[in-house]
C-alpha cells in the first residue's frame, strides 16, 4: 500500500489568523516575507510556532505519510515558510489563483476540486482550518470507495495543534496494518 499524502495548509494552520483585538498565539513569532511576485520593500508579515516544526519533523520522520504543501502559498510554501519551521522542501498541491471573493464558491473549499484530481485514489490526511459539511461528506465518500481520507480541521485562531498530528498519525499507522484503505471508514470525517 502507498503512503498516504499528508497535506498541509498554512494559513489558519501553521499561520493563526489574529483574534478580535488583533493578537496571535504568544508561541508565534513574527517574520517577514517576500512572495513570489512581491516587492522587497512590501514584505508579508506571519506568525509561525517553531514548535510547529519540531512537531512536523517528527510525523515526516515516523514515515507514515509523505508530506505535501496543499496551500494558496504554491511554492513559496517550501521556499519561505518552511525554512523559517526547520522543515525540508516539501512539494506542493499546483493550485490555481481563482478570481473569488469567499473560500468556497460551491459551498465547498475552493481547493478541493484541484485536490480531488492531484490525489487520484491515493489516500491521504488533510490538514486545513476552512473544510465546510460538504468537504466532510467527499472524505466519507472517498473512504468509502477506498481512498481513506481523513480531514483535520484547527480552529484558525488557535492554528495546529499536537493533537492533530496525533490524530493523523494514529490513522496513518492504522492504514499501514490494515490491507485495504477503505477499512478507516469511520475516521474519514472526523475534524478536530
């Protein structure tokens, strides 16, 4: 059996977004970022744990999933995220820049169709802060035609947490002893 994918959101995640006075987390620091297509003088500012990466290090080195950027960040994911989290280049989800105003268009997140087609039937754990009832019934569906999936979802103000991680590596594990990825069923839809 392949290993499943573990994709890997940033914003909401490994970025929290800024409470009701305009604080993150006390465990963030901030740095600032050039993306791609971004002047120098015009830098992005994030908040990142670098806990959050001494976590991810330790699900990549268990070898129970393979790893994948599946964010609006595209390749500056590897580039500027990751090395501020002590993490090895990663690949990425290629996603497309929509022209939308709201995360899901279709009353689902706008990711998932690109998703959809990028995992095939390859299982795969989903890590983002944005997944809607529509999301979680896809999982389910894809669990139920074999492609385990298991979506966890961070509150976006709190960002990834060790439990999450837990969590997926706990399903990861279970798919490794079990012949049929199919057999995860009742975790495809669980959101943390």
């Amino acid at each position: 059996m392949r290993l499943p994918f573990l994709l890997l959101d940033i914003d909401g995640v490994l970025i929290p977004f800024p409470d009701d006075h305009g604080n993150t987390p006390t465990t963030h620091a901030r740095h600032d970022v050039v993306p791609t297509g971004r002047n120098a003088d015009d830098p992005v500012t994030v908040w990142l744990n670098a806990a959050d990466g001494l976590m991810l290090m330790d699900v990549i080195r268990s070898g129970l999933v393979s790893p994948v950027w599946c964010t609006s960040w595209r390749q500056d994911a590897t580039t500027l995220i990751g090395p501020l989290l002590g993490l090895p280049p990663l690949p990425h989800v290629d996603l497309p820049r929509p022209q939308i105003t709201t995360s899901h268009p279709n009353g689902y997140l706008w990711k998932r169709d690109h998703v959809d087609a990028w995992l095939g039937d390859a299982p795969a754990v989903w890590i983002d802060d944005d997944f809607t009832s529509l999301d979680h019934a896809w999982a389910a569906e894809r669990t139920a035609h074999g492609a385990a999936t298991l979506l966890l979802q961070p509150d976006p103000r709190v960002a990834l947490q060790a439990e999450h991680l837990v969590e997926a590596l706990e399903w990861a594990g279970h798919l490794a002893v079990t012949p049929a990825c199919g057999s995860g069923a009742s975790h495809g839809t669980e959101a943390a």
